[in-house]
C-alpha cells in the first residue's frame, strides 16, 4: 500500500522557478519544510487553521480541500499544503499571506538535516572476518555403535564433531546429554549439534548445548533486547545470516512503579520491591518473545542465545541486584561486569541451553545500553575522533576512537523529551516535531506528528523552534524576547514573554500552545549541560572541540533531531552534516553485532576496561564550561563559526529593518 | 567405652607354651582365629553348642560362663572361648575334643590375612605439593568507596583480591552478585571471598561463588557421595585440613525397585520411571547431607562443593540420563564425562553456589566409582604394577600403573555377595564370616558376625571355607569332597555331596546349615570369571600374572577377604600379603581426593582418555582363560607356587593317613 519509499516528485515554485523534491504520497507542507521552503502553518498541519493554502498551477495535488476554502478558490487551484498529498510533479504558488515571498523567491529557511542512518554492515564484518557467532550449528553423521566401537553417545558425537570440523574441547551441557541417546537414534545418528564457543578461543571450552536429529543448520536464532527504562524492545536474528527477522517492543512493565530510574530503585529497596521490579521486566521480555516467536513460527528451543542491554538500573533489576546504591553518592553498581546465566535462571521463557549475555556497564551512569551502542557503531575500531551520544533526561557521552575512549554521564534534565517545558509533551501524535518562521511576518509552519492538531512541543521540535528564534533573531543568545518585532505572536505571559505557536482555536487543546523564556531557559540549561560535558571529556585529553571528527546520535530523540538546529542551539559541537551518524537504538544494534560476533563478546571486555569514566562533578572545569555554555549557542562564538556566521548576518539585516514604533 | 584399638594380651597354650596375642574386649575364639588357632565351634561363636570350650590355668577370663558347663567343670576352669572375653594375659589349654593336638601344639590352622587398610594419605599430597583443594577461601579488608573511588563493588572486590593474593580472571556468580552490596557493608567492606578454580590452571575463569562478612577462612567444608547401588554413603571433609568430620550412610532409596542395576535401568525406561529414579537416590543423598549437617553444627551455606562418584548405571539416573542402552548390546552409556553441575539443579539441597563434579566412567561396566578409586588411591601415579580390583556381583578390573592402565568389567554373579549359595546371606548378623577347620577330626570352627547363632554364609566366610575344605583336602581342586573321610559331616545332600557346617540345634535356623559342590562350583565359577579377567587383561599388554606387584581392593568385600584364601582358591594372584592394600570404599576415597586436590581433578580425565577398556567378551583369550580358571586354585599350578606346595604336602600327608575301612 505504501508507495515505493524512493519515488519522488518535482514540485516547481511561481514565478520563481525555484524547484524542490518532495516523497510520493507525502503531504505538500511536510515536502517543503523538509525543502527548507516556509509556508505559515498554525495548526501542525491538520487542516484547521487553513493558513497553508497554496495554487496549484500545474499538476494534480491529491486532496487538500476543506471547508476553509470556497468554492472558487478551488476552481481557482487553492489547496490547503497541509492536506495535500504529492503523487505527481507540479507547479504551485505560494500567495503572500501564505509565505512571503523575498526576491522572487518564496521565503526560505534552513533544510532539515537528520542524521544519516548507520545501518548494520554485516558485510563489513565478513570483510574484516569477524561475522563469528557465538553459537552456531554443525550437522554430523556419525557412525553407528557395534560391539567393537561401542563408546559412549557423547564421546562419539564429541568425536565425530572432532574428525569433521576440528572441534575441540567440547563440553555436552546436562540438557543436551539428557536427550542425547534419544535424539542420536531419531535420525540414523545423523545431527544437528549447536555450539556455544566461549568469548576468548582457546580459553574456555566449546559448550555443546544442544542436539537436534537431521539437519537444521539453517535454523539459527538469536534474541536481542533493549531494556529501557521507559519501553523494551526486542528482536528476532538470524545469526546465520544476520537478518532481522522480526521486532517488538512495548512499556517496560516497571513504569506503573515510576518513569524514572531514581523511582524504580527506590521501590527496589521495599521488601520485596526488587523481586517485584525484576518480575515485571522480565514478564515484558516473556511477552515479547512470544510475539516474535509467534509472528515468525520459530520454536522456542531453535533459540540459542539471547544478549540484553540496558542501563546499569536496569540490568541490576533485570537480574535482582540491588541497585540501591547507585542512587546515592559515591554512585556505586554492584557490578559493571554481568556473568553469562542461562535466561532460565532469570524467569525468561527459554530452553534450558539458551544463556543470556548482557551488556557490561562503565558505571553507574553509562550503562550496557551506551556500551553496546559504541561496539555497535563501532567506535571502537574507527579511526575518526567521536562523539557517540544518547541524549534523554540524562545524556551518556563517549568520546574517542580505536586508540582511546573517555565517557560520561550528565543530567540533563528532561526538556529533550518534553518535560518542564510550559506546553511540553512526548513524542506522540499532535506533538510539533517540525517548525520554521516566516522571517517578515514571525509567522509559523508547524508540523505534527501525525498531521494531528497540534498538542504541543516534542523534545525535537522544542531545539527546531528555539534554533529558528534565534537565527531570525525573535530571541537573542540570552534567550530573551525581541520585543520590538511587527508580530501580536510575542506577548506577556505568565511566565515573561512568548511566543503563541498555536491559538487556542487552530491547536487541538483548550489554550494557545506557546514557548516562554522559562521554557527557553531550561533547554539552554539541558544543551549546556551536555554540551559543556562534552567540552570537559575532550579537554580532559587534551583535545578541543574542533578535533572531533564524527558524531554518532543514538536513542529516540537521535532520530529526530535536526541537526543544524542542534548546532544553532549549542548542543551539539559544530561539524558537517554528513559526518552525523545515526544508529538508532544503540543497545538493539550492539546486541545484534554481539550475536553476530563473537569478536564484539571479547573486545567488549577489553573496551570497557580501557574506558576512562569521568564523574563531572568532580572535574573542577565542568562547572566552568556548563557556565560558559549557557547561551546560544555559546559565549566562545568561535566553537561555533557557521552559527556564529548566520547570526551576525541575520542581526545586520535585522538592524536595517525599520521598528515598529 | 571400648578399650583402646590397640591394647592386646597374650594368651599361652598349655602344654604346648605356644603363644599368640588377643586384642582386649575380644572373645577368645575370634583371637584364637585370627592367630590360626583352630578351636571347634559349630554355632558361629554364639556360645550355643557348647563346643568351644577350653581350661583356663592362668589369668582370669571374662564371662564364658554358660549351661553347658557343669559347676564341677566350672570350678575346674571350663570356659566356652566364644563368649569368653579377653581382658588379662592368660594361660589356656585346648582339650582334645575341641581342637586335637598335633605334634604337642594346638591344630594350626593358615593365620587370617587381611589387606591393610591404605589411609588417605595427606601429607604425601601436600609434599607432592597438590594438596590444593579446588574451593577455597580469602579474607580480604578493601578500601570505603569515596566520590574519588566509587569503582562497582565487584571491581572492588576483584581488585582487592588481585593486590592481595594475585587473583586473576575472577567471575563473581550471579548469587554472590546479589548479595554482595549487603555483603560488603556488613562488615566495613571485611570480606571472606570463595573461590573456584578452574581444573586447569589459566584454561577457564576463576569463580566467585560465595561471599561472607567477616573472616571465615578457616571454615571450607565440602561433601564426598559414592552413590551404590546398594548403599549411599556421604562425608563431610574440611578441605582445609583434610579431615573427615563425619560419615553417614543409608540404603540407596531406589533399592524397592530392584537389588541390581538390570532391574533399575528397566525401571528408569517406564514412563516417569527415570525421574523417579533419580528423585529417590537424590532424596537419599539429601537425607545423608541433613544428618551430617546436623551432627557437625555446619551449615549448608558453608558446603563449598560435591564430589559425587558412583557406577555408570547410578551416575546415569541421578543425573537423569537415560540408561537405556547400558543394559543392551553393545552397551553404550550415554556419556562417560558428566558436566559439573550446579547441585541445586539436580535437587541436591545445597546453595546454589555449589557445584557437583562426578567421577567419569570408562564403560557401561567400570564407572566413576572405579575410576575414583583408582585416583584416590593413587594408581596413576604409582610406579608399582598395580592390580585394582572391586569385587562384588560385577568385578572391576584396573591394572596398570603410572605409564598405562586397562581395564575390564566381568560378570562374576552374586557368589561373594552371599548370592546363589544354599545357605548364602549378605554380610549380617548371623552370618559365618570365618572358619576353620580341625585338620584330624574335620570339625568346623564357625565364626558369625556379632557372634550369633549362624544364619548362613557370606561372601568371605564362603571364600574361607572353600580353601580351608581344599587346604585340608576335604575337597579336591574340582571342587568335590573326598568321601573317604573319617566324618559324618560330610554327607549327601540334595545337591549332591555336602559339609555340615552348624547343624539345626546348633544354628540359628530350621535346617542344617551346610555347603554343598553345587555351592562350590558357584564360588569356582564366580573366582574363575575374576582370575582369568586378571590374566588376559595382564596378557593383553605382553605381560604375565608373576608381573603383578602390588593388589588394591576395594568395596566392602575387600575389606573382610583372606587373603590366603582368596589366593589359595585362586581368586587373586599369588603376591605377598603386605603387598595387598585395602582402600575401603573407594569412591569416598576418591571423592575426598578430589575435594582436596584440584590436580585430580586435572588428571583424571587424563587418566579416563588413556585408560583401555577391553569387552572381555569380545577378547578370544577370555574363554580359554576362564576355562582353565575352573580349578582350585588353577589348572596352572605354576601361578600359584605357594599354594601348589601347602596343597602338595597335605596330599602326601593325607595319603599316608590310614583310610576309614
């Protein structure tokens, strides 16, 4: 049903001539703000304020009628862009209350820059020979016993894996010697046996842990899972051929007991709150299995190992360890490093060889879940200077390369997922993930998600409107109202000046959506935070800002993110857009890689035991760079040169503008 | 209350002056044996026929008192030597009707052999420097955790034990992970650490698998289980000092459903039968473990391991695989190497950082029992060429020494066990466990364990008749009793010809008790079967019987065996009697080697993989060899040199001895 995901159109603006590509079967508003093309939008994009209405002049624009136009207007080709869907090329004019023109040229402002996806290279892996699962598959066919070779079943399946492959210390775990006799039998002694190599070859034996009659050597399935505080997600690998087979993911059960990791040890502290904590993670796990083992048809005993990431909390309730002592300073896990247990032990629905490995952590802080993400990405074996980030309420940062890595942790507070900001909300339908300003009339494009009326601000739509204030100077680098604009949209609140984003009637609550200084203010503290951490950990080794060579994003928020925004903003250092990477969920794709290769399960080790954690806290530069990053994008212009640029031409302009008087 | 083990007294025969040595507490009659005194006693010693009685001149004998003697008799001196106690030196006569003099000097008869019992030898491991337990303890005092040092407190623990003690590639189970946070505080971070080596030093992690507040060093407790599949014994070893703390033993639960592995292994292939198998010997085991807990104030939290050792049969259904194939040709077990296990998952009640190790098997037919005992009691490491045999329904054979070791089981039926003789019984009260007999007047003298009336004959007691009846020429080397004897204890029977060992009135029974040739072919047929297992397994590898350097037996059998009959009907080769040990039971023996030393541990698998297991069946030397076995002692009077001259003289002697008329 959905159209081919690379079928594109011409759109063709009047009289300008100027031309952008939109996404077959995309609406017309999303395909020129991504086009960096503005058309006022108050509603989000639902259709009611019918502010974006456009000519179609040439071509034919799917829907984009509403009762906002008459009748002649649609005669005339008026359509709402919100509404409108492109299947064709076309040709379209944007009027003057729609979008002013400037030049010729209908007014434009900053494309969308998202981060390219990483995509997992399983053949890089084959190229640099480590695509070596962990548990693989070997058939034998074995000869039968007779009185003069009458050894036992497991010394001649052992044999018979030695004279074939070259097997060697070879361990029979109790399941598989348990239905052993039986299983030889089935099938003439023809098997299927499944291995399990231990993470350093040669140290450590090579655990039979499953036997099968005939041949399944095809059949090869992994688990990975992603516990995250707020949801858990999981997927189904082929490990033979690294294919995704199918994914899952719902709330972590724990969440009724609190969204935030602080809540959850804190009921892991009450008699038996822990048990309770570790109970409900896992039965969301159970849950997730079955889906994916249902959805695929695979049997659960075809499922040879499972590896899970997440952060320290997490883990240490996953497996009933107790955490109290990470909220509390000094800040100490229990353990970083977690043994290798068989998911049966922890109550996961498995076969009894199937062992569960998880993701080791730095610190209380930076969890499994970052770990996983940097040997996914592979930060480790790159040669580029990076920046692997996870922003959420707290940021995890690593910064380094195949020769060095430093991390660490810092609050950022919750206004990049939509908390402590006045119209603030998750990610979810009607939240303005999208918006740009009309840079004469300070009028906005907003864009929902899901094209419902608009709810109010996501954590990325909040760095998209907070960047395009400051580029067409409606706040300055202090986060303060330009008071003197031509626009009624800046006005006295509640809490100091703001701008209204949405009124009442064209958003779909009860008030007009705004963003106040207060607001402004908290996300200037949450991207100082993070980037001042970030200017630390590359100080504290004596590099700058301008060494980094890469960015890698991960978690949600990573996806989102506009780039030049984050970097208009000072969250993010500035570097080219095409040296951002994106991995998605970190702890998903390292957890792939881990059951792709044994490689990553030993490097892991190694890597995590050459990280240099830093507390910020106890870095006396912190304090002094958090300090200095409480502006946009900075105090030192200099970090940020392109930002640095823009802003100085906007304010020239801007000063030519006549005032209001 | 019982005397010292070694107090003893000297008895003198009048008018002989000949003297032996009795053990004080003892009865006259076993001292008299056990010197080769031969005294008729027809009850067993039970003080019933009256028949034992002997003056006493000098020193005053204990009890011995019965209404058999008249008060004139008495006064005289008259005491019956079986309930007669030894507790002064003493000067005794033998009339002639309870052991005629010969040449002056009372009826000599061949002095009891027994093995010496071959004692763990501690020391000898600590000199050989492998007394190195594979659990053991370390105290360490780490540093508080501080906002500069806020490392998990498993790195913490890991590097203390790394400073301290050079501990490297320590894994802390996820038991210890989860009370460690409590653990560590507990005590001001004073912690007792318990850890598991691997088998092989640097191949395989070091496991934490216990942590305690405090110091408790000197606290390592580990179990010892050799699982028959009559009997199930356990000890509790400190395997810090070596010592065996205690002993406990029960029937095996399983025995309800058969006296033999054939009839449980039949039992284990009905539907749940297995895991009702291995339920009931389990119970047992965890019965023996409460009541050595209970008896040593130990606590089960303080058990570190669990060596267990049994037969391959036993081994297979207490850990619940399946025997199927053992008791079918060609007899293949499942497997010959068992995982260490965590006790826990076999029902063992023991914590879960407990893990059990088994002794591997060879065969179907020489299990772990065996190859304990051949650890334990050193035979690998032994320059001697050793025999090592396990005598009982089933013989085990193992020859070898340091370079090479084979090995054999043979069938030699329940002859030593007391089975498929007339009047066999197991070794318990009541049964004829010695005897001898009067050279001139061919009357018995029994011996019964616990000295009651005679019930029947076990196994030694069968094994000590035979070659008293051959040494005296009662029978001649077929196994038939010569008729020509002046005495009507040698009768027909039902059975052919028979010797009257106790009569009705005399017994403890409704029936004469006697030993018929139908008896003594069993016992011909049982020897032959273990004697010609011996030579071709020494023939196999190019060596003769006059190789043999040294005997161990082991298994309650061995413990009671004379030596000298045993190789007067030639059931063991000819080899000076001090060149005999006894191991007791061996797979305790060896069970207790390997909670003491993780070399044996190392080195029996090495032992396993080049051990030889010959299928006598399958060797066609066997046969012949069994069949010329089929004399007393051999067809082959040249492997039995010593017995070959005492049957010789007493041939001559006897041809001289006027025949009845």
């Amino acid at each position: 049903m959905t159209p081919p995901e690379d079928k594109r159109y011409r759109i063709t603006l009047h009289p300008s001539g100027h031309t952008f590509e939109a996404t077959a079967g995309e609406s017309l508003l999303k395909s020129a703000r991504e086009a960096g093309i503005h058309i006022n939008a108050s509603c989000g994009g639902s259709g009611v304020c019918g502010k974006c209405r456009v000519i179609v002049r040439q071509g034919e624009l799917g829907q984009g009628l509403s009762e906002k136009l008459t009748k002649d207007q649609i005669a005339a080709g008026f359509r709402q862009a919100c509404t409108g869907i492109v299947n064709s090329d076309l040709t379209i004019e944007i009027p003057t209350e729609a979008g002013k023109l400037i030049g010729g040229l209908s007014t434009q402002v900053p494309e969308i820059h998202r981060a390219r996806l990483k995509k997992d290279d399983i053949e890089e892996l084959r190229r640099e020979g480590i695509f070596q699962p962990p548990v693989i598959k070997l058939f034998v066919e074995l000869p039968r016993p007779s009185a003069v070779d009458n050894m036992a079943d497991a010394k001649r399946l052992i044999q018979g894996l030695h004279n074939q492959y070259d097997e060697r210390n070879l361990v029979i775990s109790l399941s598989g010697l348990k239905k052993l006799r039986r299983v030889l039998r089935e099938d003439d002694f023809r098997v299927t046996a499944t291995i399990a190599r231990p993470v350093r070859p040669g140290f450590g034996k090579n655990f039979l842990i499953n036997i099968q009659s005939g041949n399944w050597t095809n059949r090869c399935y992994g688990l990975v899972v992603d516990i995250g505080t707020t949801s858990i997600y999981a997927q189904l690998v082929n490990t033979d051929t690294g294919k995704i087979l199918a994914g899952a993911g719902d709330y972590n059960g724990q969440i009724s007991y609190g969204e935030d990791v602080i809540t959850r040890i804190i009921h892991a502290e009450t008699p038996s709150g822990l048990a309770r904590m570790a109970e409900l993670a896992v039965s969301t796990v159970n849950t997730l299995i079955h889906q994916l083992l249902a959805e695929t048809g695979i049997g659960p005993e075809e499922i040879t190992s499972i590896t899970l990431a997440g952060n320290t909390t997490m883990t240490h309730l996953f497996m009933g360890l107790e955490p109290h002592s990470i909220r509390r300073a000094p800040y100490v896990p229990v353990t970083t490093f977690f043994p290798p247990i068989r998911a049966n032990d922890l109550g996961i629905d498995l076969p009894p060889h199937c062992v569960a490995l998880f993701f080791p952590a730095i610190s209380s802080y930076v969890g499994g879940d970052i770990v996983a993400g940097v040997m996914g990405a592979g930060l480790y074996r790159t040669q580029a200077l990076t920046l692997y980030i996870d922003i959420g309420t707290n940021a995890e940062i690593v910064i380094g390369n195949r020769e060095w890595l430093v991390c660490a942790a810092c609050s950022a507070g919750p206004a990049f997922e939509g908390g402590g900001i006045t119209h603030g909300m998750r990610a979810a339908k009607g939240a303005i993930k999208d918006f740009s300003i009309n840079p004469e009339s300070f009028e906005p494009m907003n864009i929902t998600i899901d094209n419902q009326p608009a709810l109010g601000i996501c954590g990325s739509g909040l760095l998209i409107i907070v960047a395009a204030l400051l580029n067409h100077g409606v706040i300055d680098p202090n986060g303060k109202f330009n008071q003197n604009l031509p626009t009624t949209r800046i006005r006295q609140g509640r809490s100091g000046y703001e701008y209204v984003l949405a009124e009442e009637e064209e958003n779909g609550t009860d008030h007009d959506i705004v963003i106040n200084e207060v607001d402004i203010e908290n996300l200037i503290r949450a991207k100082a935070a993070i980037f001042a951490g970030v200017k630390t950990l590359v100080e504290e080794v004596g590099l700058t800002i301008g060494d980094l060579e890469q960015i890698i994003l991960a978690g949600a928020f990573g996806s989102y993110i506009d780039l030049d925004a984050a970097m208009t903003v000072g969250l993010l250092p500035e570097v080219p857009a095409e040296k951002v990477l994106y991995v998605g969920n970190g702890s998903l794709m390292g957890g792939r890689m881990s059951e792709l290769s044994n490689h990553i399960r030993r490097d892991v080790v190694e890597v995590v035991n050459r990280m240099t954690s830093f507390e910020l806290s106890e870095v006396t530069n912190f304090k002094d760079q958090y300090i200095a990053s409480l502006f946009l994008p900075h105090t030192d212009l200099e970090l940020f040169p392109q930002t640095a640029l823009r802003l100085n031409a906007w304010r020239t302009k801007t000063q030519t503008t006549p005032k209001k008087t």
